[in-house]
C-alpha cells in the first residue's frame, strides 16, 4: 500500500513561519523520528537532520525516502561510539557530515560552521536529550539563541512525554501517543502548543504504515467530479466479493456464500459512513443481475436509498430488483397480534426468498426496525433468517447500533462481525469475527464511483 507523506494543516502553516522551534515527545515507539523525517518532505524546505542515537547510515537504510529532501551530505552524525571517529576520506566516501565533540562549546562551533552562510534552513535534532548527555549542559538555551540570531527553524525529537523546562521555551509542541485497548491499536498526534497558529482540531489520528507518517482527516464524502459506473469485482466459487479490494483481503476474499454479517455501528458514526460499508457490497450484486432485499433502519426510507444507487449509473431495471419493505408496522399493532404480525413476517420473507434465484440475493436489514416490530421474537426470526440464507447460499447483512440489548448473542448467531465507530472525526473500521487490525475508512471517488479505501493504523 502506497501512502502519500501527509501531517495537519496547522502544523505545516506553524513551520511555514520564519525561525520557529518545535519540541516534538512522546513515549518510545510513537513515531517521533518518522514525523521529524516526514516535515522537510512535506515542506519542500532546505534542512539539516542531526542523528544522535542512531547512525546516519542505519538512518538512510530504514528511511531511503529521506534522501528526496535531506541530502546525504546534510545528515549529521552527532552519535556516540566507543570505535574511533570516521577519518577524512571515510566521510567523503560515506557522504554524511560528522560532528565530533566533548563539550558543548565543541558542538556549538561545528553546528555553527555548518550552518554559517545557510538561508533560512530546517534543522532538526533527534534527540536532544542526547546531546544534553554527551556535553553535560542545558545545551538547548545556546541552540535556541542561536536559531534567533540566525534566524532558522528547529526541532528538537525528545525522549520523554512529561513536562519538562523546554516545553516553555519552544514555540510549538506535538504530543505522539499509542494506545492499545481490547484489541483496538491507535496512534493519535496532539497539538499541545502551536504559538500564532490557529488549530482546527486538538488532535488527529495517523498511521505509519510502510514506515511513511499519515495523518487523518476528519470523515468527509466527497461528489464526484465526473460520475462513472460502478466496477464489480469477480466472486469466487465459495465467496461474494464485499465489492472493495480492501476489505475483500481482510476476510480472506470476500464474504462466504451462504453468511451473515452483523455490522456494528458506534456512537456519532454519520449514516453516510455505513451505508458506504454496504453500498459497494450491493452495487456488486446488482450489476450481476442479483437482487437486494430492504428492511431499513428506523429514520432510513426508501427515498434515502434508491438515490444513492441511481448516483452511480445504475440502469432504471437495475433499480427494480431493489426491493424495500415499507414500514406499516406500528399501525398493525393497532388491528393486529404478535403472533399474528409474525406469521406475516414469515409468510412474506418465505414468499421473497423462494423468488430469490441460489446465489442471488443480498439481504440488508436495520435490526432497530426488526426490534421496535417483534421485540423479543426477533431472535426467533433472525434464526429462521440464517437458515434461509444457508439453504440458498444468499448473504444476509444485520446493521445494529452499538449498545443495544442482545447484541452479543446476536454476533454470536453471525458469521462476521464488524464494527465501525468514530474517533478525532475519523471513522475507524475493524472486524471483531475474523480478528483484524485497525484501519481509518475513506470513500475514495477518484475513479467517479465508490470505493471502499481501509488503510491500516500500524
């Protein structure tokens, strides 16, 4: 998966500013060094990169895309070794510079040489508790007078999140956290201080898959510029593709013929977000010649639904084997039994399912709807349901709202069970039944119709 280097708006408008510092900290392995590699990429700016713990080699060979917009002969080696410093013609040959010293003073005239006659460079140092060690100083109160007096823009990458006399003196300071919790892993960046910079956001949610820094923007459904008819993808003899490459690998290819698929939807998920889990689930039946059978969520009709497949050039006789069932239920109670309402319900299901062809059906229902209708029956009718989809090897989809009472049996009856909730704006998918990963969901209409994009947080 190839990612485009990306970091919040705000922090790029900060850095744009001339001569700013910033501290960027956290806990080991939150992504510190990989954002302060990332900001000169993202800037297109002239920068300087002083490596301190790790070798300027080992630096190149983990990050290679570095070399786009910090030359090799503008990575410092400030590290310390107990082998002796490269000679002369060994840093030639290597092409990175070397800084070697014992005291602040001897650092302080060699950064200064390097960095005399530069216009308005970056310069970043990774990290600064390192070279605090190695000369026994507050070296920081010299290096910001100096990033003042020649007017550069610093970072400083520190080894520790807690608060320390250098978060009052920077001018901006961005907080890394990861958080690993009941199976759900996230890397989150906060905007602590950002002086002169207005901030949309306190925090956003980002990733470092493949080793490359992408934040998330809060969860935005864009309209195509130019509207294109939607792309099945090919099922296979055992299973219907979900009609997204993405989630089509992480189950493995697809939904197995003949499952059900419980899809759980957290608190503040827009509707636009989950209707795009299953819009290009069922655009991939109808453009088989498949049908759709419809029992919507409460607050969803069929003037919600039926736009969102005519949107992406779906043939009017596409349309017609969209079938939604209209909710007439709360007048029946008036006039009618339970039981009475339920031997309607099967006599009505029976009566589509035995129309629907094997393998050609996709059954969607809000289970809301199913509940305010039967209350506690439902589960009576969900098992009646799952035979059925078995029997004729159809797919049946659940929606149900985080919270709402049985929902653990109800998974457990299911074959999948996925989830989607939200976090910093960003829609978060993950599937509880088969286990996966954490991955942010994007509607991607680059092609002119819907795709399911699910990127990793790793």
């Amino acid at each position: 998966m190839d990612l485009e280097i990306t970091i919040p708006e705000e922090l790029k408008t900060f850095l744009k500013a001339r001569s700013v510092s910033l501290l960027i900290k956290g806990e080991p392995g939150t992504g510190k060094t990989i954002l302060a590699l990332s900001i000169p990429q993202v800037l297109r700016t002239p920068s300087f990169y002083v490596t301190t713990r790790v070798k300027a080699q080992t630096l190149i060979d983990d990050y290679p895309w570095i070399k786009n917009m910090v030359p090799e002969n503008r990575i410092i080696d400030a590290s310390k070794t107990v082998f002796p410093p490269p000679s002369l013609e060994e840093s030639v040959k290597k092409n990175f510079s070397f800084i070697e010293y014992s005291d602040k003073p001897t650092f302080l005239r060699e950064l200064y040489q390097m960095l005399e006659g530069r216009r308005n460079p970056l310069i970043i140092f990774d990290s600064i508790e390192a070279v605090q060690e190695a000369t026994s100083e507050r070296i920081y109160y010299d290096l910001l007078d100096m990033q003042k007096e020649m007017g550069l823009s610093m970072i400083f990458v520190s080894e520790y999140s807690d608060e320390k006399k250098l978060d009052y003196l920077v001018d901006g300071i961005i907080l890394l956290r990861k958080e690993n919790s009941k199976g759900k892993f996230l890397r989150e960046l906060q905007l602590l201080k950002l002086r002169g910079t207005l901030c949309r956001k306190p925090s956003y949610l980002f990733t470092l898959v493949n080793g490359v820094f992408r934040h998330f923007e809060p969860f935005k459904l864009e309209t195509p510029k130019k509207k294109r008819r939607f792309k099945p993808l090919p099922d296979t003899e055992t299973h219907f593709s979900t009609g997204s490459r993405d989630l089509d690998q992480i189950l493995g290819g697809g939904y197995k013929k003949g499952s059900t698929v419980l899809v759980e939807i957290g608190k503040n998920v827009v509707r636009e977000a989950y209707f795009y889990i299953l819009i290009p689930t069922a655009l991939n039946f109808l453009l088989k010649g498949k049908q759709m059978n419809v029992i919507p969520s409460l607050g969803t009709s069929k003037e919600m639904i039926l736009p969102l497949f005519s949107n992406f050039e779906i043939e009017k006789e596409e349309l017609e084997r969209v079938h939604i069932a209209e909710k007439r239920w709360t007048h029946e109670k008036f006039y009618k039994s339970e039981a009475e309402i339920l031997k309607d319900f099967h006599y009505l299901h029976g009566k589509s399912i035995q129309k629907t062809k094997p393998e050609g059906g996709f059954i969607s229902i809000g289970l809301d709807s199913l509940m305010a209708k039967y209350g506690h029956r439902v589960i009576e009718i969900l098992e009646a349901g799952i035979f059925d989809t078995q029997k004729k090897k159809l797919l049946a989809v659940w929606n149900i709202k985080h919270g709402t009472a049985s929902i653990d049996e109800i998974a457990n009856m299911a074959n999948y069970h996925l989830k989607i909730e939200e976090r910093c704006g960003v829609i978060l998918f993950q599937s509880l039944k088969p286990r996966s990963g954490t991955h942010t969901m994007e509607i991607d209409f680059s092609e002119g119709y819907p795709q399911l994009k699910l990127i990793p947080i790793t």
